[in-house]
C-alpha cells in the first residue's frame, strides 16, 4: 500500500482545480475517513459488470455494493443497480447473464454515477482487483462530468497476493481469482458474475483477510488503502 501523505496530497491537488459539486463533495467527504481505525472506518464493497475489460472502449451494465460497517456486513442495505448502454451487451452476456432488454428501463449512466457518489460518499472503497473497477468507474465520470477524480480504495486481490507470497515463491495461474481466495479461508462457495453477489463476496473475504491478520482493533484502515488517480 502506499504512505497516507502521497494520497492526501493527490486529493488535495485535485480539489485545487475547480470540480463539478457532486465529485468536489466526494472529495471532501473522503478524507476523514483516511486515518480511521479499520473497525470504524466507512467501507463500501462495490463490483461491476462491464462488456468488456476495456475501461475505455466498454461500458458498465450494473452495480452491486455492500457497506461494511463495523466489521459486520449488513445485508438490508446493500444495492444494486442496472445501467442502460448505448448498442447490445453482445458477447459479455455469456459471462454475467445480463440481456438486453433488462436494460430498457435501467438507469442512465448519468443517474447512476450520480446514485453511485452519493451512496459511496464519504466511503473507502473496497473491491477485488479494485483498480479495473475503479478505472471503468472513473471513464464513467469522464463521460458525465467532464473529468474524473482521484478514488480511494482497498484491493482484495492486492492483500491476497501480498500474503500468499509470504508463503509461496510462486503463484498457481487464477489462485488469487475472487472464488479461489475465498477458499483459502473456507468461504462459502457463490455464482460469480453477479455484480451484488460479488461485492458481497469480496465484503466478505476483506474481513477474513483481516481477521487472518491479526488483532483487528489495531489495524488502522491506513494500512490498508490505496488510491488511483
């Protein structure tokens, strides 16, 4: 992870700049959070579903997210929402199973970034291989607001690989895949695919990352994030 000054001061750099007031607001309402003991810090588990891997050329289609809040997951406020895009799913269809005309009456992809700040405002970000879905979620804001914003985040995958790697000098090809991570620390077996099913996956395998740690009362959230500009 990197050091909290580095992340302050890519925030703060970007609020020099003059900001549409939905992503200003974002930002300002992340900072506490940055020096929060992990038990209390706002954490927002979030995945998408895309039609591709390509941030720039392809588009989101839903999003799960499922807070967590202090070390407990509770499910009665976790969300999802479907996003309308311009042309067909095509292909990806295969992968997520989501059809075209579930998306006639979805959300504009400006409602649902404007649903997305607000719901995850004042929140650390929490995803596994978090960079690409942080990314897509930033070409969104590009598209909407004319420019994106720093986002604060913790990778899953990132403490995987990290602890693995004390153990083994080498890494089996798709061990640090969301599925094989959980059954490391004998989580339940879920369908993948499912953009809330997964943020509830990954909600659930940080706090078994955690918990394999150490004393979790001492862990501070610090230690924990990351940030991509």
């Amino acid at each position: 992870m990197v050091n909290l000054w580095w992340i302050k001061a890519i925030l703060w750099r970007k609020k020099m700049a003059i900001l549409p007031s939905p992503l200003d607001t974002y930002l300002d309402a992340i900072i506490p959070a940055l020096t929060q003991p992990f038990l209390d810090a706002p954490l927002m588990a979030i995945d998408l579903e895309m039609t591709g891997l390509n941030p720039i050329g392809d588009q989101v289609i839903s999003i799960g997210m499922v807070p967590i809040i202090n070390g407990g997951i509770p499910l009665e406020k976790a969300q999802h929402m479907m996003i309308a895009i311009s042309g067909s799913v095509g292909h990806s269809a295969t992968v997520h199973g989501i059809v075209d005309n579930q998306l006639h009456m979805a959300l504009s992809i400006q409602d649902a970034m404007e649903w997305f700040l607000t719901q995850t405002k004042g929140h650390i970000l929490v995803a596994h291989h978090a960079p690409l879905d942080i990314e897509f979620i930033q070409q969104q804001l590009i598209r909407c607001f004319g420019q994106s914003i720093p986002m604060v985040f913790i990778d899953t995958l990132a403490i995987e690989k990290k602890r693995c790697l004390m153990q083994h000098s080498v890494l089996k090809e798709g061990s640090l895949r969301l599925g094989a991570s959980r059954e490391r620390y004998r989580l339940p077996v879920y369908s993948a695919h499912n953009a809330l099913i997964d943020a509830l996956s990954c909600a659930e395998l940080l706090l078994a990352q955690v918990a394999a740690i150490g004393d979790v009362k001492k862990l501070s959230v610090k230690d924990l994030i990351n940030v991509l500009r």
